[in-house]
C-alpha cells in the first residue's frame, strides 16, 4: 500500500512538472516569441562581376490586426535598412479590418519599387480551427470565411509601386542589373497556374528593350510564391530562376529545439521550413529563401523556438559562399 502511494506521488508530481513547464512554454510563446521580431540577413552571389549590390527586403506572412501596435510599428522600422527593392509572399491580413493598419505599417517603403503576389488570406480572413489539426497535414479550408478588401490591398500596393505578380511576369532594371520576376497565385488553394509562365516570360522577353540595362550584362530570374510547394518550386528552376522567395510555412511557428520545424503546411521538406537553401530540381537549380513570416493567425498567436521575421537579402556579384 505505501509503494502503491509513494508510486502514484511520483507519476503526479511527474505530471505537475510537465503540466507546468507546457504553461510556461505557451506563456513565452504566445507573451515573448510571437513579438521578438528579427532581421535575418542574406548574401547571394547571382549578380554578374563588378555589379552594384541590391538590397531586397523580403516581407511575409504579417497577418496583420488593427490592435497589433507593436507589430506595425516594427514593419515600419524596416524602412531604416534602406532596401532597393521589396518582395512581398503574402498573407498580409491577419483581420477583416487590417487594411488601414497595413498602410500604416508599410507606408515609409513608398516609392521603393517591389512586387507581390497573394496568399489565400488577402482575399479571405481567418477562421477558428483546431491548432492542433494543423500538425495532421496541410490546412483545410472550412468555414464561412469573411471576404477581404483585396482591391483596397492591391490600390494601396500600386500606389508604393509595386507590381502584381501573380502568375505573371515583371522586368526590372536595379541598380544598373536586368532582373526578371515571374510569379504565382497562392499554390495552397490551387490558384497557381504554372502553364501561364512560359508564355509570360515570352511576352516579357519579347518587350525588353535593348536599353533597359547594360547590354554585356544577362538578367537574373527571381521566383516569387507564397506557398513552396514543389511543383511550384521545379518549375521556377525549369524557367531559369537562381532565386526563389516564399512565405507560408511560418517556419513551422511551434518548433522544437533541436529538431526544428515539425510541419511546413505544405509539401516542403521540414529542413527547408525557413531559412535559406538550395533547391535542386533535374540538372538545375536555385537559392530558396523561405521566410518564417512576421504574424501568426489571431487564433493560433504563439510561436515557440521560430522567431518572426523579416529578410534582408543582398544579391552582390562577388563571388562569395554562403551558410
């Protein structure tokens, strides 16, 4: 009888600890983490010798909410890093209300040139599911989700000049380079279409003057998805790209130390959750950098060992590695 007691003390107290250390895990992810925002920096050596570098500022996943201060006024603070260039991979509502909070917290980008494509919540807003079914799979899409103000977004974005990109094709002269972006719908909602690209690059290639940057130097193609699946991913190395930029994954947002990202809510590989790698598809490859994104959904707001993020990615033409 007192093994018996003593035995079930030690399986309680065992619990105790566990309840209590799962609390104190929440309480720093959900209090701390989820608003610890960074400034990852990147260099990539795409450019042609002797360029000029070009900072990109890579901004995803913000899920914004009118009451997230703290949040709006860090993204406005990324002014300071003085980019050349954004690339935005979506998801920037977090709340049907968000439009005015995210003009605000973009506004000191105006007039820096960028592009953008959508994640499926620019167009509808969030809906309370299980977060725990998040960890069986890619996320469904249930609910009556309300319908966002995506033209607002998309007004408000041309009036930063930036240009849409999903499935489409955009050229840009930076800083004395030729880039060509090509880009795609939101792939977690089916709403890539991959057959457009090629006819799109076509017409973009076809439109370039011999003018619009000098002629001994060769365009780098840059890919730009919101969701890496891998069909979206194999086909921007099958059309040239040596840069890929996505969002989605959240970096897993609840990580564990030591082994990472336990989901990417896609079919990504978990090792390539965040951060930047090399995709390889048939003979070809490309860098794919993978933002862990700023926000989270206001129905899941916590993020453990995956800070939120901003990228600053520099592509120089010296020839240097990378880790």
């Amino acid at each position: 009888m007192g093994a018996s007691t003593t035995s079930g003390r030690a399986v309680g107290a065992a619990l105790g600890a566990l309840a209590a250390t799962g609390a104190a895990a929440f309480a720093w992810g959900s209090l701390v983490e989820r608003n610890s925002f960074t400034v990852r920096h990147e260099t990539l050596p795409v450019l042609d010798p002797g360029a000029s570098p070009i900072r990109m500022l890579h901004l995803s996943d913000m899920h914004m909410a009118p009451w997230q201060r703290a949040k709006q006024e860090w993204v406005r603070s990324l002014a300071r890093l003085s980019p050349d260039f954004v690339v935005s991979t979506g998801d920037c509502f977090g709340h049907v209300d968000a439009l005015e909070a995210i003009e605000y917290a973009l506004e000191p980008l105006a007039g820096i040139p960028g592009v953008f494509v959508h994640g499926s919540n620019d167009y509808f807003g969030p809906t309370l599911k299980n977060p725990l079914s998040y960890l069986g799979g890619p996320s469904g899409h249930g609910g009556q989700p309300a319908h966002l103000d995506t033209a607002g977004l998309e007004s408000f974005f041309d009036s930063l000049g930036w240009t849409d990109l999903n499935n489409a094709a955009f050229g840009a002269t930076v800083k004395g380079s030729p880039l060509e972006f090509i880009g795609t719908g939101d792939a977690h909602r089916g709403w890539d279409r991959l057959e457009l690209l090629p006819g799109a690059l076509d017409e973009l290639r076809e439109q370039a003057e011999p003018t619009d940057g000098p002629a001994d130097r060769e365009a780098v193609t840059i890919g730009v998805t919101h969701a890496p699946y891998q069909r979206v991913l194999d086909s921007f190395v099958t059309h040239g790209t040596e840069v890929i930029f996505a969002g989605h994954t959240h970096g897993g947002q609840v990580c564990v130390p030591g082994i990472g990202a336990l989901v990417t809510n896609c079919d990504l590989p978990r090792d390539k959750a965040s951060g930047l790698s090399l995709w390889r598809h048939a003979l070809g490859s490309a860098f794919l950098n993978v933002s862990a994104g700023i926000g989270t959904s206001i129905y899941a707001p916590v993020r453990f060992a995956c800070r939120p993020e901003a990228v600053l990615v520099t592509l120089t033409g010296t020839d240097i590695g990378y880790s």
